[in-house]
C-alpha cells in the first residue's frame, strides 16, 4: 500500500511513466475492470482516513458558452496530483465525448512530475469505485436490486463497481434514449448480470435497493421526485455535478440523511445547491473513519451527493503508480529537460546533446 | 498569426501534439533560440494587446517544506492553457533542477487538449522574451550594455532576447558562484557577444543601460541597493517571484517607476510585497497598447518587477503549436479516449478495439 519510492537518480532521468488510452486499455484487460475498481476504491478509503493530511481546494474551473475546463489539484506531503476535465454536454452531437480527462501525479518533496496517465476512462473507473465505496457504509443491508438511471459513458462502469463491491445480482435501466439501455445491456451481456430494460423511472425504481442517477443534461432537471422514491433505499446521485445541473428534487433531498464528499464544494456542484447553505449533511470521511454514522436503520433514506473530489483522483493515479510500477505496463515520455548541471539548462541547446530519437515507447 | 484550426474529425483522433525535451531542443537547433525568442515575444505583445479577453486569476500554488508546485491557469473564448511548475531551490544540491515545468494548449469549444509541451525550457524562452519586450518599451534608447546579476539558468537566454531584440552588444556578468559566470560566458563565446566577468555587484552594473536581477535564493536579498544604481536605468527584476523572496532594496522601489505584469499577483509575489498595497505601479498591457506611459525621459528610473504570468505561457504554447503544426516537428501522445459512439466508453474495452501498439512517435 506504500508508494514504491522514485530514488533522486530516477528523478534525473528525463522520462516520467505515461499511461496511454490503449495502455488503460490493456491494463484493464490484463487485470478486469472490476480488480480495478476494487483497488481504486481501496486507496480511496485509505486516503479518505488521512483525509486531514490533505490540501483541500475546490476545483478551478474555466467557464465557456459551450462548457467548461476545470483543475483539480491536491495533494499531502507525499504526493501532489491534478486533474484537467472539461465537460461540454453539446460535444456529443459533433461525436465528441462529454467529459474528457487526464492526470499528473507528482513527487513533493523534489517538484517534480512522477506520471502522466490518461483520466477519462481512470475516472469512469474512479467514479465508480467511489459510489460503490460509498454505497458499502450506506446502502440497505443485502442489497442485491440497483436502479440505473441514464445509461451514458459512465453507466456501465458503475453496474460493475456495484456488483464487485456490493454484489449487486440484479440491474433495471432507464434512460430516455431506448438505444442507450440496449447499449448499455449488450456491453453487459458477458458479466454474468441479470439486466431488465424499464420504460420509465417509476418503474426502473420499483423494488430497487439501490438507485444511481447519472445524467447528463446541463440543466436543473428533476429525474427522481419524493414521490418515487420508498424509505429504506441508497441514493447514488452523481449527476448533479456543476453550478445549475440538478437531478433530485429538493422534496427528496429534504426527507433524506445527505452524505457528501467535500462539503464547499458539494455546496456549489452538487444537488444540495437547491437547499440552504446549512442544510444537515455528512461528509463521507467521517462514516469512513467511524467518527459518524452512516446507515442508522432499515427505514432510513440515504442520499450521496456526488460531484467527484480531486483526492478520488489523487488515489486513483497512485494506484495505477504502483500497479504499473510492478508490471512494466506503461510508457515513458520524455517531459523533463535534466541537465547534467541543474544551473547549466542552456548546455542542453549543445548540438552534441540533442539526439532526434523518436517517442520511447516501453513495452 | 492566426491559430491553425483543428477540425472536429482531428479532434476525433486520440492524439494530441506532444513537444518533448528533445523536440524542444531539436526545434532550437532549427531555428535558433534568439528567433523562438522573438516569435514569442511577438504572441505575447499580441496577447497583451488583448489582455481584457482573458480569465485572469493568481496561480494555484501548493506549498511544502522543501518548496512549490502551481498551476497557472488561463485563456480567451479561443484557447485554454495552464502550466504545471515547481520551484524547489535545495534540488539543485541533490543535482535536481530548481525549475521544471510542462504545459498544455486546449480548444476551448470542445474542451479538448491538443497539445503537451515540455515548458522547462519553453519557460526560459519566454521569461526571456517577455524581459525583453518590455525592455523595448523602458529601456534607454541605444541601450547596449547589460548587467546580468546571477547566472543560473535562465541567464543565458536572458542574454540572447536583450541581444536579438534590444541589439545588446556588451554583457557584463556576476554571480556568487564564480563557476556560474564562466559556465555562462562558456555556453554564449560563438554568439557574437562582448562579455565581461566581474567580481562584485557594484562593478557589474557600473556603466550598464540594463541590469537584470535574476538569483535564485527563496529568501528576502538585498541584491541591488539604491546607491548603487544611476538614474536614466532600466532594472529587469526577474528573480523575485513568489512570498518571501525578492531581490531589490525597497528604497530602489520607491525611486523608481515599477512595471508589473498583473498587479493581484505581483503585489503577493514581486519585489513590491516589499511596499504597501497601494504603492504606484503600471500594468505592462497598458503600456503595450499605449494607454499609459513607459519610460518618459532620459533621467527616469525604471524597474520590470516581474515573476511571470501565465498569458505568457499561453502565448507561449500558442507559438509553439503552431510552429510546429506547420513543420511537424512534434510527436502525438495518445492522451484522449476516442470512442466511436461517445456515449459508449465501455466499448472501448471491447479487446478488437484494444491494439497493444507503443507509444507512436511521428517525424
């Protein structure tokens, strides 16, 4: 669990690890996306128990007409790492992805880069393992039945996650494209899950223990009123995730114990932006380290109230540090100009010095 | 001077532009330093000129015992930018560099990266073009005798902007470290330059139209004292860049007429934290685009306090991409998940879709 240490001689080295898509990839066919998760979601609840030891910021983020850009750094003082993620909901009618990703990890003590890898799909893997750890102190003992509602990029990540790590059997989709659910259950078909297609979210909700939602319209939409929704169930909400995109109604929120990660930032992105600012809500560190309670009783609604926290992130990189570390699966890019006199950059420009080799590409 | 577009179908690819340590170097040997140099500090007098269009904010900085790691963010409706950089002065004791940067270039429509550069020495390239351009606007007329005070670095491409933009004919070099001054007089003898070592800080700025400050201590110095400097002088103070750490005695502030890149940021971290938060100082774009004065007569002192700002950076990148889109001088980086129905990143997981190709170097 301990980060294998870069020595000051591997840090002279110009090359950082980088972790292409076709690498993530491989990765995952190498190891399974639900050995994945379940290791991200491990390092996740280790960095969540020495949460304290964190720099907390919310993101920064670039608002455009069309989207936006954002940052998320962290880090303790061990590692730093960040996040670039846009989200741009009209890319899709052009062929392009929503959200996009990728991540750096950093050593602290020397400044320098440690590991570039692809994020957007580390972070379909993260956000799974993330609702999945969260569900295991909160849902319904038992809880074999998960509602699924919106069947995008993410949707198939997070039935994995659940059954993994909760043992989900069961899964009811919906999502108002009909095309997307049979997307969704045709990628499924060999992961030994009973899928059921719904035709609209009563009835996707009917019996569920467990309920995600995880659209992703840029708006305040109302995907699950108070009405629809039985004591005793998990909400898995993590679609609400920017200043304006809600999916729960206020109603909803209001009869349920709220657990989020990052309360200031949860404040702006998340659903509870429809409430007051000192509405009662938990963060997800405190029931992981035992200082609060999570699920009290059988009858008790829980929502999560997921916006996606960048030491998530953080966790996720160091985990496929060390995974990659091990087996020599990933590449190497040369980002960081190593002088031989750290005082001497110039010398570099040396025509003796600059050899034209391409990209090194390591196993 | 126009961006090259990238379509929506280049989008589509999962590449984007990687710059590495080597192509940097490679493209220095193409076209030399001094010209990079002035292709830079011609985006940057073009982004300056249209400094209102950008988001500005003060750089994310993450703080630990042995030093900083930050992101500076920015960028117009066109483009987005951010540079990671550390800055840690006790690496270069374990043969480490104080300074390390990488950056990336995005599309601000989609959200997208296009490219990633190495910016270690990008970052020497454009600090020494910003210097100089703003010297074209403060400096004595027929300035030709350069004062370089510290010679790490940055000192030698410090040296060829002034030489390439300003016509600088006769440097004169100090440094604590007697090695570093023959290192930089050893790395610029086939450059066409007059250079002169000398034994304190009172010699070397004897008699020089320019002084440049340029340590590296992360402390509070005292390089330049008042009485040590002339009137009718132009000081270009660049090693004073963050809290804590300046170069110039206050009353050689006081005396003089002090130029700043963005004023958030260089009251917290240029020599002028030295000042109170009121004390005069002229945001350089004012100056580029004639709305305030710069140097107004022979007699006038003036000193450049600037530690760098990331639409410098930005203006950086942008040259580069598109130097490069027009050479292909660079590589591509698989950094983008490419799905072919958007909605379907899971399919990427399909093993036909995953080939184990290495990294994929181009020209």
């Amino acid at each position: 669990m301990v980060l294998i240490m870069k020595t000051v001689d591997d840090l002279k080295s110009p090359n950082i690890s980088f972790i292409s898509v076709t690498q993530m990839l491989s990765l995952i066919q190498t190891y399974s996306a639900g050995m994945l998760i379940e290791g991200i979601a491990e390092h996740i609840k280790e960095d969540f128990i020495r949460w304290d030891d964190f720099d907390k910021s919310p993101r920064f983020a670039a608002h455009s007409q069309e989207g936006v850009i954002e940052l998320m750094p962290t880090g303790n003082s061990d590692k730093f790492s960040f996040k670039y993620v846009n989200g741009h909901p009209k890319n899709t009618k052009v062929g392009l992805q929503t959200v996009t990703a990728f991540g750096v990890l950093s050593d602290v003590a020397s400044g320098y880069p440690l590991m570039l890898s692809e994020m957007t799909i580390l972070t379909a893997l993260r956000t799974a393992a993330t609702s999945a750890l969260v569900a295991e102190y909160l849902a319904p003992k038992n809880s074999s039945i998960l509602a699924m509602i919106g069947c995008g990029a993410q949707s198939e990540f997070q039935i994995l996650a659940f059954k993994h790590i909760l043992g989900i059997t069961h899964v009811k989709l919906y999502d108002i494209d009909p095309s997307a659910m049979t997307k969704c259950a045709d990628n499924l078909k060999n992961y030994d899950i009973n899928i059921e297609l719904c035709s609209n979210a009563h009835e996707v909700v009917c019996g569920a223990h467990i309920i995600t939602t995880c659209t992703a319209d840029k708006k305040n939409a109302t995907i699950l009123t108070s009405d629809m929704v039985s004591d005793g169930v998990h909400i898995n909400a993590i679609g609400g995730d920017c200043p304006g995109k809600t999916e729960l109604e206020d109603k909803l929120l209001e009869r349920a114990t709220v657990f989020v990660e990052y309360e200031p930032q949860t404040r702006i992105e998340g659903d509870i932006q429809q409430l007051t600012s000192t509405s009662p809500v938990i963060e997800m560190h405190h029931v992981i380290r035992g200082t609060k309670a999570g699920r009290t009783n059988d009858n008790q609604l829980t929502i999560f109230d997921g916006v996606g926290f960048a030491i998530e992130d953080y966790s996720a990189l160091r985990y496929m540090y060390n995974l990659v570390k091990n087996t020599n699966q990933f590449q190497q890019i040369e980002l960081v100009a190593s002088p031989e006199n750290p005082r001497n950059l110039f010398g570099l420009l040396d025509s003796s010095n600059i050899n034209h080799a391409d990209c090194k590409g390591v196993a």
